[in-house]
C-alpha cells in the first residue's frame, strides 16, 4: 500500500533527486539536486511523495498555491507539477494513488480546483476527473520584414499589465504571484514596449534560450484580426534577438486554421474541480483562460 504524505526535507531532496534522467538541471547529479533545491519556482511549491511497503520512493509531486478567477469571483487553488514516478516503480498506479489523496487533502483545506500542464497523454489525467482545456502554441520564424512599423523601447523586466477583463477565466497574479514569476525564470528576460505606426502596440517579456526567444507574456491581443500584425512583431523580435524563432502559447479564442498556431504538442492544459456541480465546466471547456508561458511549471 502507498504511503502518501508531506515531504520531509530528506524526502523532498530524494525526490528532487530522482527526476535526473529525465529532467536533469545539469549533466552532474549532484549539481542536478544543488540548484533544484536553490530553484525559486520549485521552492514556491509543498511537495508530497508516496512511500512504498519498503518506505522507498513510489511517486513525488509538487503543489503551487494560486488563485483563479472567473465567474462568481476568487477561488484559491493548487497548480499541480513534477508528477513523476521513478523507472523502477512505474507500472502500480503510484502516480494516480498520490494525486487522489493529495486532491482529497487540498479539497478538506479549502481548495477544489486545480490545474496541471500534461506532458503525457491526457487520458491519464481525465481519468481522474481533469478536463482538457483549449490550448495552442505558436512558433514563428524570425524576420525583419516587420520592422519599417514597429517601435520599440526597452523595459525593466517585468509581467505585462494584462487586462482580466478580456478573459472569462485565468490565474489572478497579486503582487507576491508576480514577483514569483519574474524570479523565476533561469534564462535571461527582456521586455519591450512595441508601439505600430497605426497607434497598435502593448508590452512583450521574453526569454532568451539558445533555441528560440520564447515570449513569456504579451499584452497584444491574440485575435485572428491582429494576430498578423502581432507575429510580425514576434517574428521582429527574435531577429534583434539573433534566434532563429519565437515561440509562444496563444492565449485569447480559438485561432483560426490560417493562423500556423496549433494545438499545444506538448504541456496541454488540464483543469480539474472537486465541486460535484461546478458551473464553470462548461466555460472552462469552451475557452482558453488568461494564462502566460511565464506560469508554466
């Protein structure tokens, strides 16, 4: 039987510790463990872990506390990460077991809704009661061509002012969840003003990485009608960047299928609540919250 609990910090360190073959943060093990421990995303989180009939590892997790809003007003909830089994223990229903109980102990505290990027099929997780969020990504070749009407102006890094107003539902950011977001990025951030010569423009934080200038958040809006005018400006900047593209999520409706942006292959967004009658379901199926790759976890 699994034992499920609140990590010691001698098990948080075994957990942080077995993610290495797939998650490494350094080729070393002992680095890998050094700065997932110093990591300021990971230490936002309470991590849980499951023990087996021998009190070795079964399955770890971590839960960051959030807050969404959406109709009816604030509702305090966990944003699920890190949900691995080592290789060993694969196969028993560990990973499953730890997130029922860990569920049920947030739902006696007050939380019943959660939220978890999937980077294995979603079946697994509906199966526990999450629901498939419409999410889509975009990956945009750099290019100049935009430039003659864009101007831009560097800022001190930080989350861009976005209106909650244009979405149904999203993650509520106070101060404290900002600041969290900036800090914890380990790439190097740039933000920009952006300001097109029809008077369209809006902030952009980025993040350099040696593949792609992945836009962290925007303020632009994503609509089919601007979304030329807002690729271009996202193709420009990964050209001043010198990476080859920029890539990001599309966060406002559905885009249309000229677009090039696409469902997301990878870390699709799943919701979940412990409210028999939830009258957000039906929202929470239909559109896309206010959620940033800066929040991704």
């Amino acid at each position: 039987m699994l034992r499920c609990k609140i990590a010691s910090e001698a098990e948080r360190r075994l957990a942080f510790a077995s993610v290495h073959p797939d998650w490494p943060h350094d080729p070393d093990p002992a680095v890998h463990l050094e700065r997932r421990l110093a990591s300021v995303q990971h230490q936002r989180a309470a991590w849980f872990v499951g023990l087996d009939d021998s009190d070795q590892l079964g399955v770890s997790l971590g839960v960051y506390p959030i807050t969404l809003f959406g109709p009816g007003g604030l509702r305090p909830a966990g944003a699920i990460g890190a949900v691995y089994t080592p290789a060993a223990q694969r196969g028993r229903g560990y990973a499953s077991e730890l997130l029922r109980q860990v569920m049920a102990w947030s739902a006696e505290r007050g939380v019943q809704d959660w939220i978890l990027f999937s980077d294995i099929p979603p079946s697994f997780y509906e199966r526990l009661g999450f629901v498939t969020v419409p999410s889509y990504e975009h990956h945009t070749p750099a290019s100049d061509a935009a430039a003659s009407r864009w101007a831009l102006g560097e800022l001190p890094a930080r989350p861009c002012p976005v209106d909650p107003c244009a979405f149904e539902w999203g993650v509520h950011r106070d101060p404290d969840y900002r600041r969290w977001l900036i800090h914890k990025h380990n790439a190097p951030l740039r933000a920009w003003y952006a300001q097109r010569d029809d008077g369209f423009g809006g902030e952009v934080l980025t993040a350099l990485t040696p593949e792609a200038l992945l836009i962290l958040e925007s303020d632009l809006p994503h609509h089919p009608e601007t979304w030329p005018a807002v690729e271009g400006l996202y193709a420009l900047l990964a050209h001043r960047a010198g990476l080859p593209k920029a890539e990001g999520w599309w966060t406002g409706a559905a885009p249309p299928p000229s677009s090039g942006v696409v469902p997301r292959a990878e870390g699709a967004l799943m919701w979940a609540s412990a409210r028999a009658e939830d009258p957000w379901r039906l929202m929470v199926a239909r559109s896309g919250p206010r959620l940033h790759l800066s929040e991704h976890i």
